[in-house]
C-alpha cells in the first residue's frame, strides 16, 4: 500500500511539472467555487456531473482533454462491455440508459464525444473546463478526516494554474489522480496479491478497410473459431484462429478478437495487447504504441489468410492513446474483492449492480486466463468509492477500492458510469442534509440501493 509520495505518484507529479514548468512564477487565477467539483471528463465524470445538476447542485467538470469521452473518445472504445442480467437484459438504467439509447452498441468517438457534450450542455448548472490537469490538492484536518480543499490545475497548453474549490469532490480520472496527489493510500496493479506492481495489459485500438462485413458476419463458426459470435455491427472471439499467431514483439499477445463496424464502413479491431505497461508513464505508453502500429501489418496479413471477409483488409487509422486498463486501486473504506464479484455479493451499501466477468487481460505473456468467462450479479459498495480517510471526496473510475482481480470486472465503463451517477447523488444528499460523505458511509441505509439506483433518487 502507497501514499502519494511512492514511485507511481511521483510520475503524476513529474507529469504535472512538465505541463506546468514554471509554477511558481505561472499566473494563478481566481478562487472558482461551485457546490461540487468533478476532474475527469471521463463517462463517469459526465454523468456525476449531470446527476449532481438535475439534483439542483452546481456543478464545475474539469476534463484534461478538449473534450468529454475518455476511454470512448480518447483510446476509440468503441462498443461497451455491458453488465447484464440472466434474463440477457441491461442492468444499469440511469444515466448510462440514456447515454446506451443514443448511442447504441457501436459507435464513433465523434460520436460518443458529440453526444455527452450535448447532455452536459443541456444542463445550465454545470460549467466545463477543459485542457486542465490536476497538479495539487489541498487538504484541510478535520475531526472525522481530510477534506479536500482546493485542487489547483494547470492548463494543458499555457501552463496557467487555476485553483478550484467546492465543498464535495468525485474524482471521475481513470487513475485516481486527485486521490493519489491528496495522499490517500493505493496499491498498483497486482501489488496486493505479493507478488509486484505491474498492471493487466494495455492496447491501442485501430481500423481497418477492406473488410467484407457481411461475409465475415455470417460465417462465425464456433466449433471452428471457438466461442464467440457476430451480430449486425459486432464480431467477437476467434481464440482458436489466433492460437497460432506468433508476435513480432516478446510482450505482445492476442489471445481473440473484438471487432466493430463503424457507418463508413470501417472496422475497428480490440487485439493487441501489450504487456509490462505502466499506464502511469507516458513514455512506456508511447512505447505500447509503436510497438502495436509495427504489430498491427502483421497481424492483418495473419487474418487475410485465415478470415472470411478479411482477404482485402488494411490497416487504416490508430487511436490517440492506448487503453490503460488499470494503474492505481485506491483504499477505501470497504474493497471489493474477488470472492465478491465471484459469489454475487450484494452488500447493505451497494450503489448499483454489475455482472461482467472476471476478465484479466494479461500481466505477463505466459498467463493463462484464471477464471471462466461467467456472470455472476453482484453489489458495487459505496465504501468503495470513499477513499480512506477522507471526508468530502468520493471515486468513480477503475481506481476505485478494489483487488487487481476484482477490477478486471469492475473497471468497465457501464460499471464507473453507476458509479459517477451515485456519487453526483450522494453529494447533493450530503449538501442538502450538511453531512459528509463519510457520515453516510456509517449509514448504509442512507445510499443503499438494492437492486436499483431509484432509492438514491428519493432519499
């Protein structure tokens, strides 16, 4: 367990001198207040924000790119991991119903970016900032705990510092950034099974042209290809078609497929990923990037040979960033383990539900997958996502409290999407009755759920 001192902070800490090299001597704008600050213009920084205005607060979302999206836009996402029912049906409605109904299975980033600026725009109480990275937080004492006072940003392009304060705060970046420079405790990766800090693989996404949807689409064979399936812009599996494939690079590996039709015609390919990554290094990162635009050639003229429908496919466009699928888990007052996610644990606190597998994509390239790819409904603890320690300051991101396991089923975007709705919930009950967040952690019957979020939405 680390605090914001350890190897992985100070990289964020670097990181932030590097956007803002002059600190000392950079402009600082005013004080900016609001009822409640969300940093990360992530999904789950989007609906936080969102829930919390429709729920009368006003609300200040700070994202560090020029636009909403994260993962969807940023790294291409393009199609969600749903959390589903044993009936088939969606579990989550909320927000990510809305944002499910707009966008569909499959999508654009333009898309995708296009469509949770247009939600947040019809909101007259949220003001977005973009183009501002976290680089210090303020802490005050109090009796219960540390309240986060004030988070300073510097602007991506100019390097000018502006300090924000609110009297509620939902970190919504995908790797607790205001957490982790506030000084909560965290483990990286794996470290809490003993065994070292590295993290489950990283993967950039691509496209192709060229493809022949329609025959690829109807020629899914499972006793050929292995489980997996293609329906009318969606196509996944093929583990025993990849079975053969040997990498250019040692830490590369492609165990299946998971590709995406977009409007234009293009396909878009999930494959590649890439293992030993630190996805709190931006230089490893870069290097996960060259090492996918020099493996994607050889990947495709694998598949030509081997894929109905690929005979003419070619390698068109790579997202703007690689997929980081986990770097820091925060400690929070409760940890979601395993054993939870495995026997369908749904505890007093739970915010929401979810059902996604246990999916660790590798750590090293010798893994085998460690647990089958089944559902089991479980409960998401409000605990989780209040870091340890503090008063004002609630998670909604794959950094939430939870193992290294346990996050290969929580890290899904659906998944920090309930989360973000729960927190902007919570922190307009905590403003409304003049509590804290830790005050109603010890009352679980205070944000309890159950099996639906409505609960939240009366208290």
């Amino acid at each position: 367990m680390k605090r914001a001192g350890s190897r992985a902070a100070v990289t964020l800490s670097i990181v932030a001198l590097l956007l803002a090299p002059n600190v000392a001597a950079a402009q600082t704008a005013g004080l900016t207040k609001a009822d409640l600050l969300v940093v990360g213009g992530t999904p789950a920084g989007v609906a936080a924000a969102l829930t919390a205005a429709r729920d009368g607060e006003t609300v200040t979302l700070v994202s560090a790119k020029d636009d909403l999206g994260g993962t969807l836009t940023d790294a291409m996402m393009d199609q969600w991991d749903l959390n589903v029912g044993p009936n088939g049906a969606l579990l989550q409605a909320g927000i990510f119903g809305e944002i499910y109904a707009r966008l569909g299975d499959v999508f654009t980033p333009s898309n995708a970016a296009n469509t949770l600026a247009g939600m947040v725009a019809a909101e007259p109480r949220i003001t977005v900032r973009y183009d501002e990275v976290p680089v210090r937080v303020q802490t005050a004492l109090e009796r219960e705990g540390l309240r986060v006072a004030a988070v300073t940003f510097a602007g991506a392009g100019d390097g000018v510092l502006e300090t924000l304060r609110a009297p509620f705060v939902i970190d919504a970046t995908d790797a607790g950034d205001v957490a982790a420079l506030a000084g909560a405790r965290y483990d990286v990766g794996r470290q809490d099974t003993g065994i070292d800090e590295r993290t489950q693989a990283v993967t950039e996404l691509f496209t192709l042209g060229g493809v022949d949807w329609p025959g690829l689409a109807r020629s899914y064979d499972v006793e050929r290809y292995g489980p997996g399936g293609a329906v009318e812009r969606r196509a996944w599996g093929y583990t025993e078609v990849m079975r053969a494939y040997r990498p250019a690079f040692a830490d590369i590996v492609v165990r299946d497929l998971n590709l995406g039709l977009q409007p234009d015609g293009a396909v878009t390919v999930n494959a590649i990923d890439v293992c030993g990554i630190d996805g709190l290094d931006r230089t490893q990162l870069d290097d996960a990037k060259r090492q996918t635009e020099l493996e994607a050639p050889r990947l495709v003229a694998y598949l030509r040979d081997r894929l109905p429908g690929f005979q003419d496919a070619r390698v068109g466009i790579f997202a703007p960033d690689v997929y980081v699928r986990e770097t820091r888990h925060i400690e929070g007052l409760e940890r979601l383990t395993a054993s939870d996610v495995w026997f369908g644990r749904i505890p007093p606190d739970s915010i929401g539900l979810s059902s996604y597998p246990l999916d660790l994509h590798p750590v090293d390239p010798t893994d085998e997958p460690a647990y089958a790819p089944e559902r089991h409904v479980y409960g998401i603890p409000f605990g989780a996502l209040v870091p340890k320690g503090f008063t004002n300051l609630l998670l909604a991101s794959p950094a939430i409290s939870a193992s290294h396991v346990a996050s290969g089923s929580a890290r899904v975007i659906p998944t920090t999407i309930e989360e973000g709705e729960a927190d902007g919930h919570a922190s307009a009950i905590a403003l409304r009755r003049d509590e804290t967040f830790l005050d109603l952690a010890l009352r679980p019957s205070a944000v309890a759920i159950g099996r639906t979020i409505s609960t939240l939405r009366r208290a």
